[in-house]
C-alpha cells in the first residue's frame, strides 16, 4: 500500500478495530513483523487481541461452537490425539470404535493387551507399528503416574507439558493437544492449519517460525482462557477443511473482508 509516497504495509488484516488504531501503526508494524521475538506492551496487546479475536469471532459466527474435542473421556482423547498424526479424524475415529468395542479405552488394559491385537484394531489410522509404539510410550509415563489421570491434570502446566514432551513421539502439538483437550489446561494448540490461515491473513512470519513462537504470539495476544483456546483451535481446523483449503474457496469467505489473500 502507498501512502504519502512511502510505502506502507496493509493493515487490513486488523480490520476495522485496527484500521481506528492508526496511531500505533508504526509500533504495530514491528510486533506484526516480529510478533514471535518481541512482548507486545498493554496498549499493543490489547490490538493484537482485537485483530485475532476479530478472526475468532466471525469463525465462531459462521460455523458455530464446535463442542471439541470429541471422546468421551480424558484417556480416549489422550489416545485420540496420538491416532491422529497424519491422518483425518474419520479415520481415527474408527480406530477408537474398534478399541472401545473390545474394551480397551482404559489405561492398564491397552498396556497390557497383545501387541498384534493393538495394532490390528489401530490399523484404520495408518501407520500402526508407529502409533502403537507412541501409544506404548505415552501409557508407560502415564504408569509412572499411578495411571492417574486427575493427578496428572493437577501438576504444574510447564511440569505435566515437559514431562509429555519427554515422551519419545510426542512432539509440541501432540503435547498441547493432551493438555488443551484431555487435561482442560490453558494451552494454545499451533497446527499447519494455524500458520497456513494467519500467513494468508497477513502474519507472514508465521510459515518460517518455529511452533513456539507462533504459540507465544496467541497466547500473548489472546487471554489465557482455555474454552477461548479449545474453541479457537477447532474453528481454525474447521475453517481450513472447509473454505481456506490448500485451493481457498474464498467466495463468501467469512473472513473475506480482513483476508490480504483474498481471490
Ligand atoms: S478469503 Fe480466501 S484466503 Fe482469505 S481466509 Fe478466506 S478462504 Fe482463506
């Protein structure tokens, strides 16, 4: 965009709420460039809250609460997010019909159960001689743990997200999945999906950052509240399946409005 000459970045990824914050665009510029290494002070919080919270807002406007994540209990959505690795849910979710008919969505029988049956039963997810011995990893430090799933929930967040992130498989989504989800702690969950919707909303530096720093950026940004955050990470995935794909359908785009990207 050029203005009095110069060149400008475009703003309109703010949306209105931004475009009434002139006076902190200079400061902006350099927190929306450099989100990922720099604290945004108060006043440029409270913009940057505004701007993801107006993207926030009109996902949960168009397609609704999305009640994540689907397991009836703590341990199947545990074993829900290491089934998912590179595979869509209809997938896991017929893996998780199959453990659950033979009863075995319950910490000490999966542990224990024959290893060929696992696999077999896991089969549908893809990748079952990985995902069995993640799966295998994950319930031995939940036996370090008495198999107790409410004590782990009570740790210190950085203890309980170190102690998941030590387990051999379990990498930041996985972990943050299980925190977010199972043990309902306020944790922001960063996917492809994530970076892909923000880099075509104009936060460019998010296709080249590492997981934590996009991680920092939300939960900086956004209040630590773990509904918002269960919310906002299914509206995200939700979004990206269905509009802002690979090829975007960006007619009649919720986002249409604010999207730099948009076609
Ligand atoms: S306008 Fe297009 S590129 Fe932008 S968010 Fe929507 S679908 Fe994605």
């Amino acid at each position: 965009m050029v203005e009095d000459g110069k060149e400008h970045p475009d703003y309109s990824v703010l949306g209105e709420h931004g475009r009434r914050c002139k006076s902190f665009v200079p400061q902006l510029t350099r927190v929306l460039a450099m989100g990922h290494r720099s604290s945004p002070n108060g006043r440029l919080r409270g913009v940057l809250r505004s701007a993801v919270l107006e993207v926030h807002d009109l996902l949960l406007a168009a397609y609704g609460p999305q009640n994540w994540w689907p397991g009836d209990t703590p341990f199947e959505v545990i074993v829900g997010a290491v089934l998912t690795q590179n595979t869509a849910w209809r997938n896991v979710a017929q893996a998780i019909g199959n453990l659950k008919r033979e009863n075995l969505l319950e910490p000490k029988a999966l542990l224990h159960a024959e290893p060929d049956r696992v696999k077999a039963l896991i089969t549908p997810a893809g990748y079952y001689n990985v995902k069995y011995d993640r799966l295998m990893n994950l319930l031995r430090f939940l036996d370090g743990q008495g198999m107790d799933l409410e004590k782990l929930r009570r740790l210190p967040l950085d203890e309980l997200r170190a102690g998941l992130l030590e387990v051999k498989g379990v990498g930041p989504e996985t972990a943050d999945s299980i925190l977010l989800y199972a043990f309902q702690r306020p944790v922001f969950v960063v996917d492809a999906y994530t970076r892909r919707l923000f880099f075509r909303l104009g936060y460019e530096w998010m296709e080249r950052a590492s997981y934590d720093e996009v991680q920092r950026f939300f939960m900086e940004a956004l209040p630590r509240d773990t509904s918002l955050y269960n919310e906002s990470h299914a509206l995200i995935v939700v979004h990206n399946k269905d509009t802002c794909k690979k090829k975007p359908l960006c007619e009649g785009c919720c986002l249409w409005s604010l999207c730099p990207a948009r076609r």
